[in-house]
C-alpha cells in the first residue's frame, strides 16, 4: 500500500524550508572543506551558499528577514563565508601565511568598512528624498526632484554585498584552487572599487545643487500650492493596500463635484493605489503637516471608510466632514458608532436612514442625508428576458470578514454547490467575480475559492471540446490587446524599478487637458472589445480589476451574491438577483432580518432552488419579484429624479454652506475679542 501523498500546505512548507537549509548546509560543509582542507568542498559549497542566498533575497524575503532577526545578517554571512575561504588558504599553504593572508584579510576589511559606508550614504541620500508631502497630477517641479539613483545603491543591500562581494568570493576561491595569491588580491580590490563607485555615485546625490529642497521648504512651498489651487472639497483616505478599492469607487463621483476637488491621504504608499485620475493628490503622512489643511480654502471631505487615522483631520474646525461609505448592506458595518464622529452621514435612501434608526449608534437623524450612489448611473437597466443561447449568472460573493460570521460569505458553505449546479446547465455561462479580500482572514475560503476556479476552469475545457469552431476570430483577441495598451498608457504611469516617491512626483504632473474624457471612452472600447474576445459559452474568472463589477452588471442576466453593498448597486438595473444563505437562519428570518433580500430570491448552501431561480430569469412572467425589486431599489437607492449625481452635488454645496457659516462666525468671534 503506497503511502498518501503530503497535503498541499505540507508541500509549501517543506518548498519554504528548502533553500534555508541548502544555505546552513553549505555553511557546514565549506567549514568541512576549510578544515580538511578539501578545494572541491569548498568550491562546492561556497558556489551553492552563494546561490541559495541570491535565490532567498529574490523569492523569500521573509526569512532573509527572520534570519536578520537572528544576527545572521547578509553581512554576517558573507563575512563567514569569506573567512572560511582564508582558512582554508591558510591550510592548503602553511608556508609565510602570516603577512600574506593577514593582507588578505585586510584586504576584506577595508572592503566590508566601504559596504558600511555605502550603505550609510544610501540611508542619507533616502532621507533626502523623503519628503513630508506626496503629490500626484501636481507640478512638483520647484521641489528639485531628480531620477532616483538605482535600487542596488538605495533599497537592496543584501544583493549589493552579494554581488559586490562576488570577485573577492572568486579571487579567493581561484586562489584555494592552486593559482597564485594574486587572484584573491586583484578579486579583493575588484570589490572595494566597485564599493568606492557606489560611494561616489551617492556622495554626488548629496551635493547642494543635486538633492530636493528641505522639508522646511517643501511644506512651504505646499502652502504656496494650496493657497494658488484654492481647494474647496476634497475626500480623505487611510488604509491598507488592499482598501484602496474603497476609495477608487468615489474617484468619479468627486471629479464631477463642483468646485476644485482634493484627495488626501495618509500612506505613502497609497499614493500609487489610487486608481487613473485627473483630482490632485497629497499624501500627509505627519499629524502636524495635516493641519497645515486648516488654513487653506477646503470646505469639506467625504470619508469612504473609518481608520485610526481619521480622527486626526476630524481635530480641523476649518473642514465639515460627511461619511460616505464604500457601498451600504445590511450588515452591521454599515451602521458603525463611528459614523456619530462626523458632520453628516451620506446615505444612499431611505433604507439606510431607517438602519441606523434601527442600529441606536448615536446619529441623530438630522444629520443623515440621502444622496442614491452617484458611481450607478453606468449600469444599464433591466431590459426582459436574456437574449441569445446563453444566460449570463454573475456569481459574486463576498468576503469572510473580520467578526468570523459564517453567514458574512457564501464561497465556504454553499459556493461550490452554487458553481456546480449552475455549470451543470448547459445553457448558462458563468461570470465568477470573488471579492478582492477573500482568503485573507479564513483559510477555508482561499481553499473552496480556489476549487471553484478549478471547477470553472474544467468546464471551460468540456466546453472547448463541444464549440471546437465556435470561437472569435484573431481579430477580436488583437482589438482586445489594442485597447488594452490605448487604455494602459491613459491610465498607468511606467516607472524604472527603482523609482521612488520623489520620482513619481516629477513625473506624474499635472494631467494633460482632456484625459479624463479620453479615458472614459478608451474604458468603453475596452469592455466591449474584453466580451467580444471570448465566445458566447465560455465561462469567465475575473479576479482582475477589470472589468469592474459594474461592467459586469450590465451583460448579467442573473446576479446571485451575499448579504453586501453588491446587492443594493445591482438593484439600479432592476434585474433579478439571488442571495445565498449561509447564516444559519430560516428563509423568513433571514428576509426579516436582512431587507435587501426582500426583492429577490433565497440560495440554500445546497443550492436546489437554483434551476427554478434560472427558469424564472429565462421566462420573465414567472418572476414573482419583478414589482418588489422596483419598490426596493427605490427604498435603496431613492429618487432617479433628481439623479444621485445632482443629489450628492447638492449634500456638497449645503455642506460647504455649513463651513462658511462656521467660518464666519469664528471670524465675528475673534473680531469681537480683538475689540473687547
């Protein structure tokens, strides 16, 4: 009986663990060579130590990380390994080893006290060009930002040694091999003159006319920018790079604003998160440069998510603050006691309103202010039963979350059930669209979405099999890579690997005039040629950020999804939709309990219903939920008339109005205190 074979998780481990123990072996084994002493040995295992610390900084930086933890940096490590080589020459050639390989090993001092050097340069230079304000489509021209110098000088001082230390490493091997001292002396020299190029490349950095202004004099020359720009909304941001989405989906609606718009964050690196966009962006990543927002002319800042940092820019009197959200749901996160922080709480109807009635987290009513969800007007509306041989199903689950709800994702408990028996009808094509987090707190959704990606995937290949000539010509997948570069070179900046922020900021000036039209129509091109590229049967994963889920909205027939924001956008077309119940309630409680399932149909985590929910999509007067979709929408989303778009423009001016009220009166304040 043959042995089962280790578990996948089992196999990664022992993948991990293997280039640390091939480096500790040769470490052993070149201490073997140097005793013995064994030139193949130490040719061996010197050539392979090498090689597995190269391969650890290019594939596995965590345990470069760990093991620096430990003292074993790359510099202890090369030091050992070029120690062993002198050792070895010393017991290979016991003849006047004294002052020849004590001038070796001087040799390799003054080249490891050079490293040092270099690297405290590189510290310096990176001071430099860290400024305490990010900037994106904004001239920072008068900063003095320059190219950043490249990444082996600035970021990678492990593989700089490693390849720097290179000759030496040779000479000193080629010296162990039988050739003449002169090899390890002129491998030696090789490395410090290669440390002495990279000292001077930074010193020029240094120099007075070469690095950007201090950040005395960047934070005054912001000043100057916001007192010319004149900033009146604005939307602020914090979180990881994986929130970014959050803020992305508010990006159009804030350009359509009047007035002059203004995104800041706080991380440095989100800068490059936010996606293709003609607003000015700062990043402040400083509390006491944040303020500096107090005295410029910004009215107002919508708040898609709450974060730590938020309470930070809530201490400005100057700004009025609304929380927009980043989609609304049922669920309790829509209704968070943080929300009382804030001026005003932008919702989309009246359902919202009614929610945080329900939920009792401190804000009043008053400040509630219904404005739909400006980023819908793209989605198209229900138009009948689907068109064609096909039936489009978005499957578009959502994440586990972090409160550990079994009923917060379906992908756990009912999504393979739902991808199998939706496969098994030859006459839907599947649209699976998993949320960007999912995976990432509950292991067991990152293995079942990873089994429906596999079961997708082997249907594409049945599929294949059966449509052998049913696939668009060359052509279609040649306009598709047309207008992905057209849309690309709109929407991303090519930066050298080893730019930095400074970088980016000299680059990524002021937009050209137009681009955010040239955009829109180049995304437009682009979706219609993305569904033209593949045949009518073939069933797609998207796992990438585009197309959008909107996009896939309006070529869905059939949305079946969790109790998430997902929901209340795809209620705009009024097309029928499905909701998985994994929470462990009976279909009556759950429709109490969560109202957005009201309008459409409940999925059980054995997802019998789905056959029924298809031949109801196919043949619209079998579809018992056509009315309470219309009247849900409307408790959703509110009003189409006035549209979302002039709604939400209208919250921004009466807050606004609001600012210049409680500007006014802390002007009339100190006048009358001037006075008195």
């Amino acid at each position: 009986m043959s042995a089962s074979p280790l578990p996948a998780r089992s196999r990664t481990d022992a993948a991990r663990l293997l280039l640390p123990t091939v480096l500790a072996l040769s470490f052993a084994v070149q201490a073997v060579g140097a005793l013995l002493p064994s030139v193949p040995l130490l040719v061996a295992s010197t050539a392979v130590g090498l090689a597995a610390d190269v391969a650890l900084h290019r594939w596995q930086r965590k345990v470069i990380s760990a093991l620096g933890k430990l003292h074993a940096t790359v510099t202890v490590r090369q030091v050992v390994r070029d120690l062993l080589l002198v050792t070895s020459l010393i017991r290979i050639d016991d003849q006047d080893y004294e002052t020849k390989y004590l001038a070796l090993v001087c040799g390799l001092l003054i080249f490891y006290s050079l490293h040092f050097a270099s690297q405290a340069l590189a510290i310096l230079v990176r001071r430099t060009r860290t400024l305490p304000v990010v900037t994106r489509n904004i001239d920072a021209s008068p900063l003095r930002l320059s190219i950043a110098p490249p990444k082996l000088l600035m970021q990678r001082s492990g593989q700089r040694l490693l390849l720097f230390g290179l000759p030496s490493t040779a000479g000193l091997l080629t010296t162990a091999m039988g050739g003449s001292a002169w090899w390890a002396v002129a491998g030696i020299a090789l490395s410090a003159t290669l440390a002495v190029v990279a000292i001077g490349m930074l010193l020029l950095r240094l120099l007075p006319g070469r690095r950007p202004v201090t950040s005395e004099q960047a934070l005054e020359w912001f000043d100057a920018w916001l007192a010319e720009y004149q900033p009146t909304v604005g939307m602020y941001f914090s979180g990881g790079t994986s929130s970014a989405y959050q803020a992305n989906m508010w990006l159009e609606p804030l350009a359509r604003l009047e007035g002059r718009p203004l995104i800041v964050l706080r991380e440095r690196f989100m800068v490059k998160q936010i996606a293709s966009t003609d607003i000015p962006i700062v990043c402040l990543p400083k509390v006491a440069d944040l303020m500096r927002l107090e005295h410029s002319t910004l009215m107002m800042l919508i708040h898609p998510s709450n974060s730590g940092k938020t309470s930070q820019v809530l201490r400005i009197p100057t700004i009025k603050h609304a929380f927009v959200n980043h989609g609304e749901s049922d669920k309790l996160s829509s209704c968070n006691p943080y929300a009382k922080a804030y001026d005003e709480v932008w919702v989309a109807g009246p359902a919202a309103r009614e929610r945080y009635a329900l939920a009792n987290v401190g804000v009043d009513d008053e400040d509630i202010v219904e404005i739909g969800r400006p980023q819908l007007d793209a989605i198209e509306p229900y138009a009948g039963a689907p068109v064609g041989s096909y039936t489009t199903v978005l499957y578009a689950p959502t994440w586990e979350g972090w409160d550990g709800n079994p009923g917060n994702t379906s992908v756990i408990e009912a999504g393979e059930n739902i991808v199998r028996t939706l496969l098994a009808d030859p006459g839907v094509r599947l649209l699976y669209k998993p949320h960007p987090l999912t995976g990432s707190v509950d292991p067991r959704a990152a293995t079942a979405n990873a089994r429906i990606q596999e079961m997708i995937r082997a249907a594409n290949t049945l599929r294949v099999a059966e449509h052998p000539d049913e696939r668009p010509t060359p052509s279609a997948a040649a306009e598709l890579a047309r207008r992905t570069a057209e849309l690309d070179r709109l929407t991303t900046s090519s930066f050298r690997a080893s730019a930095d922020n400074a970088e980016r900021m000299l680059l990524q000036t002021v937009p050209e005039s137009g681009r955010a039209s040239a955009v829109a129509a180049a995304t437009a091109a682009w979706e219609a040629a993305y569904w033209a590229s593949f045949p009518a049967w073939e069933h797609r994963i998207i796992t990438e950020a585009r197309p959008t889920v909107y996009a896939c909205f309006n070529v869905a027939d059939l949305l079946v999804s969790d109790v998430s924001s997902v929901i209340s956008d795809y209620l705009a077309s009024e097309k029928p939709y499905a909701v998985a119940n994994t929470s462990g309630l009976p279909e009556q409680d759950f429709r109490d309990t969560f109202p957005t399932v009201r309008a459409g149909a409940v999925v059980t985590p054995d997802a019998s219903g789905v056959p029924a929910l298809l031949e109801s999509v196919r043949h619209p007067e079998k579809d018992p939920y056509a009315e309470a979709r219309a009247e849900l929408k409307l408790d959703l989303l509110g009003p189409s008339d006035p549209p979302s778009v002039v709604r939400f423009n209208e919250a921004a001016r009466a807050l606004c109005a609001l600012t210049d009220e409680h500007r006014a009166g802390m002007t009339a304040r100190a006048l009358a205190d001037v006075r008195g």
